[in-house]
C-alpha cells in the first residue's frame, strides 16, 4: 500500500503526474533476491519505456491509459532493457520499469499489437492520475539514467545500482554513487488586482498563453526565483509570493513548483530575448478565448490550474 494517500497530505488535489501513489519501498530495492522474485511473480507489473516514449493502451481517443506488460511479454526484451524496481501501488502490486531503448524500431513489433507509444505530455487528460503518475515517475528515471552512463567524478563508467534508484562508478578506486536528479523551476500567477500576467514563448504553438516560469538558480530561494524571472522576463517587481503546489513535470526533468504574486504595477517591460510577449488579462477576456486565436495549456499541466484556480475567484 502507499505510505500516504495524495489527497490528504494537501488542500489542493493532486495533479496529474503527482498522485505518488506508489510506495517506493526503498528499503527493499538493494535486495537482489527480492527483485529478481519479483521478476516472476504473477502480480508483477512491467512499465516499458522506449527512447523517452510512455506506452499507452491502444485507443482511439488518443493517449488514455497506460499498458503494462506481464512477464511473459516483457521476456521478449529483457536482454537488452535497464530495470529499474517502482515500488508497490495499493493493491500490493509491485512495478517494474524497463527502459528498451537499445531496441529498434522494428524490433518492437509485437508491442504494436497491444498498444502504443507515445508523448505522456500529450496524454488524455482524462487519463488517472495513479497512472499518470506511474508514467511520469518511470520516464524520469530512464531520462536520467541515460545522460549518467559515465561518473562526473572520474569520467568512467557507471552501472545501475539499489534496484535502479542510484548508479555507480565501475572505477574501483572511485566508486561514486550518483543519484537521480530533478531540476526545480518556479511557476507563478501573478496578479495586479483583477488582472493576471500572461505571456508566450515563440517555441509554443501558435496563440497559447501560459504564466510565466523558470529555472531556480544555484544560492537562491523559490520565492528569490520567482521575483527575479518575472523581473527578468517581464520588468515587473512582485510582492507576496506564495507556495500554492507542486507538479512533476519529466520533461525532462523538471519539479514545476508553483506560486502567486502580486505585481507592485503594471507597466510592463517584455524582454523578448526570454519571451516572445507578455499582457494584463482579466477574467472576462481569458473566458472569451476562442481555442484558435487564444488558449490556455492543455489541462494536464500546473500552468493551467494556476490560471484557473485565479479565474474561478471573485
Ligand atoms: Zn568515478
């Protein structure tokens, strides 16, 4: 079982991608006789993972719903796959990620029958957040344990360690352990009275409009990085910044930590070496947004409840 239920330990729901419902059980992840049982054991779930792709139930409402693979079908492509040990969800089962990456494309082919790859950015948002969660956390994992093949202590190679949760040096006289890594950035609704800042990057689709964000730099607070990218992207001084909730966002690997704050003006000062445009909006413009000219971010990220926790206020 999950050693805390996602809807308690916050007044907010959890997102998707943050639900956490699996018990990591971390204290069994360096027993190698426990994972290797686990490998057979009839309750055991495998996420597969390929080139940085989620594998999803076929369906043609899009991406709807993860697929897992039993070990009878995942014994097709553990020669060459990186495991990588879940943990447990509520019903005692456990899951176990495998990065297949090192397989071709036409090597695949059978999985084709049985679902189907793709971006968990662009999953359904009807899609359960449990699973949604699932996804996210084993796609992290086997980002970062591709860009850690070789040790940044000494150059040589690392090997999967604790069931997949840390790498090691092979260097004998080094022996590193290296651990995952997530890359914070703040995410913030900043508001001057009955309006919010909105602003776009020239990367995004054409008309979506989202809050701003940005990477937390090395030395400085959440909330010093909240006050510094919406001056630095904006020109504009803010005050109040306050922790609103958090949401995995493997994508790579990043942890959006999301805030509000209330602007000092209103005078804006675009930089458009960081972003393409930035406008005051009030409720009433964001709720006559056409979908084509104008639109939010998909209903699956942080941005988009931050925006929509604001509109819903008097
Ligand atoms: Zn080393």
């Amino acid at each position: 079982m999950s050693v805390f239920d996602p809807h308690l330990i916050h007044p907010v729901s959890p997102h998707h991608f943050s639900y956490g419902g699996l018990d990591r059980n971390d204290s069994a992840r360096s027993d190698l006789n426990f994972i290797r049982q686990l490998f057979k054991a009839p309750g055991t779930r495998f996420i597969i993972v390929w080139r940085t792709q989620n594998f999803f139930k076929c369906s043609e409402l899009g991406l709807t719903a993860m697929q897992c693979l039993s070990y009878d079908e995942s014994e097709l492509f553990l020669e060459e796959a990186l495991s990588i040990y879940l943990g447990k969800d509520r019903n005692d089962n456990d899951y176990i990620c495998l990065d297949i990456s090192k397989y071709s494309e036409d090597a695949l082919g059978y999985l084709s029958k049985i679902g189907q790859f793709g971006d968990l950015r662009k999953a359904d948002p009807s899609i359960l957040g449990d699973e949604g969660s699932i996804l996210a956390y084993a796609k992290a994992m086997c980002f970062w344990h591709s860009k850690s093949l070789f040790c940044n202590n000494c150059g040589s190679l690392t090997e999967s360690s604790q069931g997949g949760h840390t790498r090691t040096c092979c260097n004998l006289d080094c022996g590193a352990t290296h651990f995952p890594r997530t890359d914070a950035a703040v995410i913030m609704a900043v508001t001057f009275e009955n309006k919010i800042l909105l602003g776009r990057q020239s990367v995004w689709p054409e008309g979506m409009l989202s809050v701003l964000a940005g990477f937390v730099e090395p030395g400085e607070t959440l909330e010093h990085a909240v006050a510094r990218e919406v001056y630095e992207e904006a020109g504009i001084f803010v005050k109040n910044v306050q922790y609103q909730h958090s949401q995995p966002w493997p994508f790579p690997a990043s942890l959006m930590v999301g805030f509000r704050a209330e602007a000092a003006s209103t005078r804006l000062k675009v930089n458009t070496q960081e972003i393409e445009a930035a406008h005051w909006f009030s409720r009433e413009q964001i709720n006559q947004f056409d979908g084509l000219t104008n639109f939010l971010p998909r209903k699956l990220s942080i941005s988009r409840r931050l925006i929509e926790e604001w509109l819903v206020e008097k």
